[in-house]
C-alpha cells in the first residue's frame, strides 16, 4: 500500500533526511521517498499503518503533512 503526503517546512536534504528517517522508524513502513523539490513523501506500507501515524510522524520531526 502507497501514500502520498504533502510536506510543509522543508528546506533543504538534512530536512528531507529527517523525515524520510522518521517515517522509516514506523512500524510495518516499509520504504519512504521524500522529496524537497514535490514537497511530499511516497510511503510504502502494511495496511495497518494509517494516514494519522505518518502525519503524527512528520509532526514529530517537526514539519506540518497536509492530506
């Protein structure tokens, strides 16, 4: 399962390394393709993981994920 979330807040590849990083620590994801230049994150994941943990994930980080 794929999904598709834009990313406010990112400015550069540390950032973007963040949030792939957070986003690859949750359980059952198993990729995360961010990019700066899209401004939004491709995550491949189990069908248990929900739309609301990616968001809180990309919160921790500290950027906001829209839709």
């Amino acid at each position: 399962m794929k999904t598709t979330v834009t990313i406010e807040g990112m400015s550069c590849e540390h950032c973007v390394k963040h949030v792939k990083e957070a986003l690859e620590a949750i359980n059952g994801v198993k990729s995360a393709k961010v990019s700066l230049k899209d401004k939004r994150a491709v995550v491949d994941h189990r069908g248990d993981v929900t739309l609301e943990s990616i968001k809180a994930s990309i919160a921790e980080a500290g950027y906001e994920a829209i839709g």
